[in-house]
C-alpha cells in the first residue's frame, strides 16, 4: 500500500500545471448549461409548464444524463487516460520513472486509480452543475414552484452516480491498457474521439443501430438506476467485472514492455494471460445469458397514488378495454387488489379513472400498461397532479413491460406507413423481401429486450411476441393487396413465406383477442381467407369450438358492429339484441351495455331535457338560452391530443359562419377546472362550457369517446350525433345542408 501511495503521489506532481482540470470543469459545467439552453429552444411553448406533474430536480436533470453518459463522458475517459500517460510517451521516460523505488505493478495502479479519481470528479461536477445551472435559470424564469421543485433526492442521486462511474470503468480500463501501452498517444487519442463522435452521429440519425461495444454498459447504464433497489444494477456489474480482466491483461503487456519478445517465450506468463482471456469470455458468456425474474410468489396488484384531486376508485382494464376490476383507493392513496379469485390471462392491462375514463398514462417512453398475469406481484407508483399523470411500475413482469413500450414491432409500423402512403416499390416478391426483412429485424428485438437490471422477457411472452408478430406481418400482406387493388393475394396460397406464417398461428390462446390482429387473422382464417364483413362476423362465429375463445371473439365483433357507423342503427341494434344472449361471460355483457347505449343514444331524436353546464365565473347555463339557433357542440379536454389537433379547425368554422344562425359551444369534460382555462379558446364566437364526463348530458348522447361533435337544430332536436372531425372535408357538407 505505501508503494501505491507514494506512486500516486508522483502522479499527482507529474499531473500539475497540466490542463486536466481545464478539461474536467468544461465536460461537467459547461454540458448543463448547453443542455438546458438546448431544451429551451425545443419548448419555446409559453404554455411548456402548464400541463407537467410536480417534478423534482432529480427528474429534470437526466434530460442530460443520456447525452453526457454517451459522448461526453467517454470522451473526458479518453483525454483523461491519454494524459495520465502521454508524458512518459512523449519524452520517453518510462525508464526514469521504473528508476523509482517502487514496483512496476504499484506504477500501473496508481496511474489507473489517478483517471478513476479524476473520472469521479467530472461525474461529480457534472451533477453539481446540473443543479446549480438549473437553480439559478429557474430563478431567473420565474418558473412557478407549482410545477417544477428543486427538491433533491440524494439516495437515487448517489445511485446514478455510483451506476454512471462503475459503468464507464470498463471503457475507462480498456483506453487506460491501450494509452499505457502504445506509445501513439496523440493518434490512438484522436482516433477514439472520432470514433465516439461518429458512432453519437449514427445513432442520432439512425436510432436502431446496436450499441457500440466498448460502449454497452455505459450506454445502458445512462438509461436509469436499478429497478429492484440495488445499489449497482446489471449493467454497472458486468462493467465491474470487463475492468478487471482488460486490467489483467493489460498489466502483463506493461510490465513487459521493453521484453515483447521475452514475454512470448515466458510460457508460465503466457498461460497464465491465456487462462484471463478464456476465464473473462467465459463470464462474459455466462454474464450475458437471459436472466428471468423469479416471481414474488404473491398474486397481487398494489400500489400508491399520488393526487391532488380525489380518486377512491381506479378501474383494472384489459387491451380491449374490457373492465376487469375496480379497485378501492384509500384516503393515504394505497391500494390493493388480490388477484386470485380473478382470471387473468397473460396480457397488458391498464388503469382507468372511472369518473372521467381518462387513461392513467406515463410520461414519455415509459411503458403505461404492464403484463400480468394470475400469480404474479405487481407494484404501481402513480402521481396525478395538475392533470397530468406519470406512472412508474415495478414487481414481477418489468421486462414484458418495458418491451411492449421500447419496442412495438417499429420496423413493422414503418412498414405499415409505407403501405398506406403508396411507397412501396417492385411487386409482390420484392414487398415479400421487405416483409420478411421487417419481421426478422423485429422477433430479434423482441427477444433481445433485457431491463437496466439484465431481466430478460419471459418465453411465455416471447411466444406471444412471435405470435402477435406473425399476425401483424399477416395483416400488413392483406392490407398491400388491398392498396395494390389485388385483394386475391390474401386467399393465395404461392407464397411461402406467407405460408409459413399461416401454419405458425394458434388461434387458442385467448388473451391474444383482444388484439385487432388477432380477431381480424381468425374471422379470415374462418372465412376461408377472404375478406369478412361486420356482418358476416357473428355467423362465424359458430365454428368455435373453445367456450372462452367464442365469448371472446364474439364480444369483439359486437363491438366492431357497434362502432361501425356505416351501417344503419336499426340493423345494428337488431342484431345485437339477437347475439348479446349468445354470449356466456357476464363481463362481457356487462362490458358492452356502454357501448350498446352509446349506439342506441344516435337514435334518440326527441327534444332534448335540459341539461346544467357551468361558465368560466361557475354560472350555470343550458342550451335552451339559444332556442331558435342551430348549435355545434364540440365536446373535449385538455389531455386528449385528437382534440386538441381538430380544435384550431373547429376555430376556423365559428369565425366563418359567426354570421349565421348557430352557435358553436365548446364544453370541456376536464376533471381539472384549472386545466380547462386554462386550454380554453379566447375566440370570440366560440361559449366555453364545463361539465363532468359523469353527467347527464354525457350519458344521454352515449359519449364514450373524445372529441365528439353534435348539431341540434334551433328546436332543441339532435340532428346529427356524431358529426365528422372539423379536420375533415364531411365536416363543412353537413352543416351547410341545415345551415343556410
């Protein structure tokens, strides 16, 4: 130990007036601030800070932690090591400083420990800059501490950064060996800041390319902290693990430099390096096998909400949005809910809020639904607040979870939108070649998912990602035969790959209904490949054998029959009340009523009761304040894009007819009253209303959904229940038709 300490000292004189400090202050100080002004430039929105949940600095400041993680640490590593050694290269003194009473191997250390002190150091600064920029520019904003809190969390912040150095001390090893060794200190240098500078490009422009191999763990471990609470996850593990034998072989190259020959005929030293080689593949065989998450041996859905509204019930539901559960919430926000007397099929469920059915989502790429299934033990933080929500998830199935959000076939639904845009080139073999491209690219990213803590997805979900996969490159081959006008295609039996695909299905599997791949492969499979109507669906239906498959599928083809607004609402109403007793699981009845009473709402065409709204100053107002004028309603809310998108050309119609006899009112169901004036509209020729998504006016017209559109003569008289998106041509034909 005194050897090292004396060597680290020697290091520590040798390192004065040098510029590692320079280099040190511009990585960790200088990133922060380009950050955060790069981050303004992209929200420039005066309402940026409107809709966002109450979030502390640790949430903020990892905007940054993923750029610096991947280009700007490795770079400071790179310049660090080559430091450390350049004066012995450039002026040749190894000779000198090996002159020293000190072992070679005490040399070797405390030249390493001098980068990991001063890797530690930028790791440290940069999280400290991180904090100040953003203290001081939230000051200088006036950003309102309503939604944003400077507030530290040190244990998760000491995390990141023990995570951040232990992953980068495998590249910190590996351009350590390589400075120590090669006397090109200037070129070796240069060539891996080119490197790492080209690879940063790549991946801006191409996002899917594979990590860069000295690079993985620190990549990963940029992602987040462990996920099971340890202090060091998967990734910053095996990073730990890579350091120690590039050391050791980097070692015995050092302490034979001047003997490069000798060291080949030295055959105990030549084994011995040998046996590390082999030893180090093998545990990095072993390291990289899939790891699955054993379970917490308890069936149960629990959890936390944080609110400042109140929520007493959250409601389980599955893909299709079948109700599975409601569960209590209690006054501290915990709940819980025992899932052994309930069947539930491996799938992705979500949370609903009843009051409103609004979806309680996560914030940006986390994943908003989770797998489950019975026996399994999963944990949900949730934070609503100003009307957003985030949702972090934890417990068993962490790797299913974050698979279905990473992943989502991407290279299938670029596919898809290049069918759907007429970008396809060639004919049917060349698309078959895409295809196929596509679904290969896509079943080795499914399978290759793992989470920060190195938890693979499980078979059994593999299986069902094989599967979901098949039918969507099925799926994709009908919808090219329809834009290709060659609807026979899908019945064609010449393709092999087509036919391969066809074989691999297994239409068994009941928690695979819910998908639209599913049902749309099965009705088509049943009809013999050819293409089925919403009617035709139910009379198929028959050829069923599974009970549970039956219920399942015929429940979705109400449902498609229910929302198929091209057909006449008698016959749809008809036919529902002839199918609905065919239906044995009274979930599924009992998830249809919403639905049935929403299509049977369209043909209600009596005057309307008088339903209660509140303004903007809590006055109440009814419609029948505009009798004798035409009324467009248009019903929405602040968290829903689609009506936040059809909002400016709903504008657009109520400057343009403000000279006719209609009324446009735009009645906003936010549970939220700040939320919504918020986002409320300034024009004049547009009422601003509220209601709750739980009223009377909601539930008369069946409204599911939103946005929704409605016109109601000057008698008080629904004309139209559901009128086209004002996005859309149909929207401007229909009201000229009452309007004149």
């Amino acid at each position: 130990m005194r050897n090292i300490i004396r060597a680290f000292r020697l290091e520590r004189i040798k390192g004065r007036h040098t510029r590692t400090w320079l280099i040190m202050l511009l990585t960790a100080w200088l990133l922060p601030l380009l950050i955060f002004i790069f981050t303004l430039t992209l929200d420039r929105d005066p309402e940026m800070y409107v809709d966002k949940v109450v979030t502390s600095w640790f949430d903020q400041v990892f905007k940054g932690v993923s750029a610096f993680g991947m280009l700007f640490l490795p770079m400071a590593v790179v310049l660090l090591t080559a430091q450390v050694n350049s004066v012995e290269h450039k002026n040749n003194t190894w000779q000198l400083i090996e002159t020293q009473p000190i072992p070679k191997w005490s040399i070797f250390i405390a030249k390493y420990c001098r980068v990991l002190v001063q890797v530690l150091a930028v790791i440290l600064l940069f999280f400290a800059g991180q904090y100040m920029v953003y203290a001081v520019l939230y000051k200088l904003l006036h950003i309102d501490a309503k939604y944003y809190s400077l507030a530290v969390s040190w244990g998760d912040t000491l995390a990141y950064i023990l995570n951040l150095f232990a992953g980068a001390m495998s590249f910190m090893a590996l351009m350590f060996v390589l400075h120590i060794n090669i006397r090109m200190t200037n070129l070796l240098s240069t060539c891996a800041i080119v490197s790492l500078l080209g690879y940063t490009m790549a991946k801006v422009f191409f996002p899917d390319i594979p990590a860069w191999v000295p690079l993985v763990q620190l990549e990963k471990v940029s992602g987040g902290i462990s996920e099971v609470g340890a202090w060091l996850n998967y990734y910053a593990r095996l990073s730990l693990v890579q350091s120690v034998f590039i050391l050791v072989i980097g070692y015995l190259f050092y302490y034979y430099r001047n003997y490069k020959r000798y060291f080949f005929k030295q055959y105990g030293t030549l084994a011995f390096a040998t046996a590390t080689v082999l030893l180090g593949a093998a545990a990095a065989y072993w390291l990289s096998q899939p790891r699955y998450q054993s379970s917490y041996g308890r069936s149960v859905l629990a959890g936390h909400i944080d609110t400042d509204t109140e929520v007493k019930e959250l409601l389980l539901v599955s893909e299709d949005g079948l109700p599975m559960a409601a569960i209590p919430v209690q006054e501290n926000g915990d709940f819980r809910l025992l899932l052994d007397s309930l069947d539930i099929p491996m799938a992705r469920y979500s949370l609903l809020q009843p009051v409103n059915r609004q979806p309680v989502t996560a914030y940006k790429d986390k994943p908003s639904a989770f797998f489950m299934t019975n026996g399994d033990s999963v944990h949900l933080y949730i934070k609503m607040r100003n009307g957003f929500t985030d949702m972090d998830i934890s417990g068993d199935r962490r790797a299913e979870s974050g698979a279905a959000a990473g992943i989502g076939f991407s290279n299938m639904e670029q596919l898809k939108w290049k069918i759907e845009n007429d970008r396809i080139k060639g004919d049917e073999a060349a698309f078959l070649e895409q295809l196929e491209k596509s679904y290969r690219k896509d079943v080795k990213a499914s399978g290759g998912y793992t989470t920060i803590d190195g938890y693979a997805v499980a078979p059994d979900v593999s299986g069902r990602n094989i599967t979901l996969l098949n039918l969507k490159a099925l799926s994709l081959w009908e919808l090219y035969g329809k834009m290709k006008s060659k609807p026979e295609l899908s019945a064609s039996d010449q393709f092999g790959f087509i036919n391969r695909l066809r074989e691999a299905l297994d239409f068994n599997d009941v928690s695979l209904v819910a998908r639209e791949e599913f049902a749309d492969n099965y009705f088509r499979y049943l009809n013999r490949n050819k293409e089925v109507t919403d009617l035709q669906k139910p009379a198929l239906l028959e050829q069923i054998k599974d009970d549970r498959v039956r219920d399942a599928m015929r429940y979705q083809a109400l449902r498609s029959l229910l929302d198929n607004n091209a057909l006449d609402d008698s016959l749809v109403l008809a036919m529902y009340d002839a199918e609905i007793v065919k239906i044995s699981s009274a979930r599924y009845r009992k998830a249809l009523t919403t639905d049935y009473a929403s299509r049977k709402a369209r043909t209600n065409f009596a005057v309307l009761p008088e339903f209660v709204f509140e303004d903007e100053n809590g006055a109440q107002q009814s419609l029948r304040q505009f009798a004798g004028s035409y009324i467009v309603l248009d019903i929405w809310a602040s968290w829903c894009p689609p009506c936040k998108a059809n909002a400016p050309y709903f504008y657009d119609y109520a400057d343009k007819f403000k000279d006719k006899n209609v009324k446009f009112v735009a009645v906003s169901v936010d549970q939220h009253i700040n939320a919504w004036k918020t986002h409320k509209t300034r024009n004049p020729n547009i009422v601003n209303w509220h209601t709750s998504f739980s009223s009377d006016f909601i539930r008369y017209f069946g409204i599911k959904g939103i946005p929704r559109y409605i016109l109601i003569s000057p008698e008080g008289v629904p004309l139209q229940h559901e009128l086209p998106m004002p996005g859309q041509s149909g929207f401007e034909t229909v009201l000229k038709q009452y309007i004149k």
